[in-house]
C-alpha cells in the first residue's frame, strides 16, 4: 500500500495560470519508507475536487500501460481513496 497524506494546515489547493488557462494541484505527503514522507503534488480537476485532510492509498484506477508497456501512473487521471474506504472494501470482498 501506498500512503499520502493531506495535511490539516495544507490542503488547500493551489492555482497555477498556464497558456492554457488555469490548473489546479495539492500538496501531498507519499509515504515511500524512509524516515520522512516526500511531499508531493496532486493534480486537480478542479478546486472542488480537493482531497480532505486525512490519509490516502491510490485507487488501482490511477494506473495505467504507457507507450512502451510499462506501468505509469496516470498524472492526470490520478485517483485517492481514504485508507479506511480502502480497507472496508478489501475485507468485504476478502482480499
């Protein structure tokens, strides 16, 4: 599993106006083993689409095949789901 957390404090989303007009990210925390989480950016749809404060795993549909066969996860498709949704759903099903 794959832990991001949005910090209380921190989760508000951030605007960025491009040529193409304005996006929209987070600030994110990936837990990927080390002493400290790395922070990280998480690109919105819009500003209603921010995640809550609280802690995240990547929802399998936020992977994809790229080009060349291999696994990528999809920047802009990426998809978050609360560890406790996360949970609920594995034990239900059994996996």
């Amino acid at each position: 599993m794959l832990k991001i957390s949005i910090i209380e404090g921190h989760h508000q989303p951030i605007s960025r106006t491009t040529k193409n007009g304005v996006m929209w990210n987070q600030d994110g925390y990936v837990h990927l083993g080390g002493a400290y989480p790395s922070k990280m950016k998480i690109t919105l749809e819009s500003p209603a689409a921010a995640y809550g404060p609280g802690e995240y795993e990547l929802s399998p549909e936020s992977f994809r095949v790229g080009q060349y066969g291999d696994l990528e996860v999809n920047r802009f498709g990426m998809k978050m789901v609360p560890i406790s949704l996360a949970k609920s759903a594995t034990s239900a099903t059994g996996k």
